[in-house]
C-alpha cells in the first residue's frame, strides 16, 4: 500500500520554487548554447585543419585535454551586457559577448518577429550591410580572410525571435555600435507591437 503525501507550502515558497526552476531552466539554455556554439567551432576548426594540415583533426588533442587554466580564462572572456528599453531601463535581452561573436538572448514572453520593423531595415540592412560592405572590400583588398567577413543570424522559437548572433565583429568599436543600435532597434520594434 502507498501513501501519498500532501504538503501546503506557502504562495511565498511557491513563488520561489517558480524562480528556482526558472533560474535552473535558464542556466541550462546558456549552457547547451555554448556547447553548441564550441561544437560548431571545432567543426570549423576541423575542416580548416584538414584543409591545411596532414596531420589529421581528429588524432589532435581535444578540449578535454585543455588544463583547468585554459578553461578559467575562456570564462572570463564571455562579456554579459544587459539590453535595456530606453524609457524605462526594463531589461529586454542579453547580450553574451566572446572575442568571437555576439550573441543577444532576448528575454521569454518579448514576442517580438524579425519582421518587426527596424529589425530588419535598419539593424540588419543598414548597420551589419554596412560593416558587411566595409568587410567585402577589405577582403578583395586582401587585408583579412573571407572567412573573417561579419554576419548575422537570426534564431527564432517559432515565430519569436530568440536570439539574435553576430560574428566576426572583430573591433571595439563595431562592438559598441552593434549593441546601441541593438537596444535602439529592439526598443522600438516594442513600441511598435503596442501601436
């Protein structure tokens, strides 16, 4: 015979169990999307080894071989920056920033669609088009790679947009400048799904 056991807890300890498992669902996200993006990364490695190696990539020593110290130091790389609406400083995504890309995790339940202007006119065509451009040409003037050239990619959950990644930002400044026309654009396309 079982017996089933019913406790009263509190709306307080409720609420804080709603929030603990929020956090730990939260904390699981990030963790498998840098497990992603490190995956991809040594998919790339891999094939840019192979290309320019005769050592093959895969008989080279992988990240579990890494020391302890190695690991500490790519942590403190990842920037956090906090994207906030203009008016009232609500914080509406994150941006992850590493040396190598940028990553904007807009918060659950924003709701916003990439069509949603001026994600796409402004952020993407006028902002990245343009560093884009200024990239192409540096290429054909052969001052970096063509695999060095920014981009932009759009992750959705169904419609909503749930992340939005930029690579190969490489300077300060077009870091700075990705993320106020960020926060500008995304304050707005906001404003905009009120109106």
């Amino acid at each position: 015979m079982s017996f089933l056991i019913i406790m009263q807890y509190t709306d307080e300890q409720i609420q804080k169990m709603l929030e603990l498992k929020e956090s730990i669902i939260d904390k699981m996200t990030k963790h498998q999307e840098e497990l992603d993006f490190l995956e991809r990364n040594l998919e790339i490695l891999d094939v840019v080894l192979k290309g320019s190696s005769f050592t093959k990539a895969s008989s080279l020593p992988r990240k579990e071989e890494i020391n302890q110290d190695n690991k500490i130091e790519e942590k403190e790389k990842t920037e956090s920056i906090p994207i906030k609406k203009n008016k009232d400083g609500e914080i509406i995504a994150n941006a992850f920033v590493t040396p190598e890309q940028i990553s904007i995790i807009l918060n659950e339940g924003i709701g916003l669609t990439d069509e949603i202007p001026p994600l796409r006119s402004f952020f993407i065509e006028r902002i990245i088009g343009e560093m884009k451009k200024t990239d192409d040409v540096d290429v054909k003037d052969g001052k970096i790679d063509g695999n060095s050239v920014i981009d932009c990619v759009i992750k959705k959950n169904g419609p909503s947009i749930r992340e939005i990644i930029i690579t190969n930002y490489r300077q300060k400044e077009r870091l700075d400048e990705i993320i106020n026309t960020a926060t500008w654009s995304l304050t707005r396309m906001l404003e905009n799904l009120v109106k």
